[in-house]
C-alpha cells in the first residue's frame, strides 16, 4: 500500500521528527526499531512509550548475535565515546560498520511483510561528514536495489537528506513535538552528558532556534 511507510525509529530527535512527519502526511506508520548492542537502550525505552501513546504498531527487533560482524564502534563497546562535532576525525569511531544497510535490508523485508511502500530513515545532512551509510549516494543505491529485491517494490527515503538539525527541529516544532519525548546522548546515564557529537549538534540545533532544549544535561550544560 503506497500509504503505509515502515520508520526506522530509534527514539532520537530525528527520527522522532520523521516519526511524525509521516503522520502528519496521513500515511500509515509501522515504527521499527533495532537493539545492535548499542551502549544502553534508553532510546529504544522512549521509543516505546511515544508508540504506545500514539498507538503506532511497533517492533523492536534483537540483532546483537550479529555483534561480531558489527564491532569496531565506540557506540556499542570499546574505547569511550568521543566528545566534539561530528566534524572532527574523533567522531569516526562511532560509525558502526554497515549498520543501515543491515537495517534497512531487514526494514525492506518487513515492509513487504506489512505492504508498505517505503522505508524512511532518518539521515540528514549533517551526517555526511561522517557517516558513509547517510550520504545520498548510498540512498540512491538502496532504493534502486530495494525496488528490484523482491516482487513488491519498496522505495528507501532519506526526506531530511538535504535538512541541517536546526532546521529538522524547526519541522518538529511545527508540528508541536515535545522533544522531552526524545533522548539523543550517546551515554545512557540519568541525563544528557551535552558533550558527545550527538548532544553537541541537539544543542546547537536548540539554540539555533532560539529555544532551550526540555532535556536535562548534567552539570555545566
């Protein structure tokens, strides 16, 4: 069905925007989520609870067998997770090694599963520096192979491929999200630690805007 979209949705601000997005748009949601062995599972918690409060269907699927194949990156064991912009070398270790192709090869199964037209993700613009799995020309191979991979075609979108944070939140405020409903920090701990490349671009994407971001960040943030 061309009105129903499968969200990858980790609980992040942008995929919580993108969440919304696409009811907003009136399409049907399935909301998936994936459990990779990331740090700690307090996104996927809030994940949850915005599903259930919407009454979105949602999955969270375990793929941490696939761990062995997956390692390498700050943000599921190792050394610590490194504070900064994502402009800085630092932050190439939190890359995950072909993580959305996993996760999107296996949202594509489901969205068959459920008849739904598209995957969507939420890639932006400043993930480029980066991350190779969120660049354009990834997305443009994925949907072409994502279309021919089975006898239902599904579409792989990226709609904030070309959007900066700033002006993904800027959306959301349209809409009237409450971004308290969302949890970015790499680290997993009572609050945001306001130092990781995650929380570093969340604040500039507030303050850009004009706002303070509802979440709470530990002692000097």
């Amino acid at each position: 069905m061309t009105d129903t979209v499968v969200v990858i949705y980790s609980g992040g601000m942008d995929s919580f925007t993108l969440l919304h997005r696409a009811r907003a748009r009136g399409l049907r949601v399935h909301a998936l989520s994936f459990n990779y062995g990331q740090r700690h599972v307090r996104e996927l918690d809030v994940a949850r609870s915005v599903c259930s409060g919407l009454n979105i269907p949602h999955k969270v699927i375990d793929i941490r067998a696939m761990g062995d194949v997956m390692a390498g990156s700050s943000l599921t064991f190792g050394e610590d997770i490194p504070e900064g912009h994502y402009e800085e070398e630092s932050m190439k270790s939190t890359v995950v090694p072909n993580r959305n192709m996993i996760l999107l090869s296996l949202a594509t199964g489901y969205a068959v599963t459920v008849s739904a037209g598209a995957v969507w993700y939420g890639a932006h613009g400043g993930d480029h520096a980066i991350y190779p799995d969120c660049r354009p020309e990834f997305v443009e191979k994925m949907d072409a192979v994502c279309r021919i991979a089975n006898y239902e075609p599904v579409g792989i979108e990226a709609p904030f491929m070309h959007m900066s944070k700033g002006e993904i939140l800027a959306e959301g405020l349209k809409l009237g999200l409450d971004y308290a409903n969302s949890w970015t920090c790499y680290n997993g701990r009572e609050k945001a630690c306001g130092l990781c490349g995650s929380c570093v671009e969340r604040l500039e994407a507030f303050a850009e805007n004009g706002l303070a971001d509802p979440l709470d960040y530990e002692a000097g943030r």
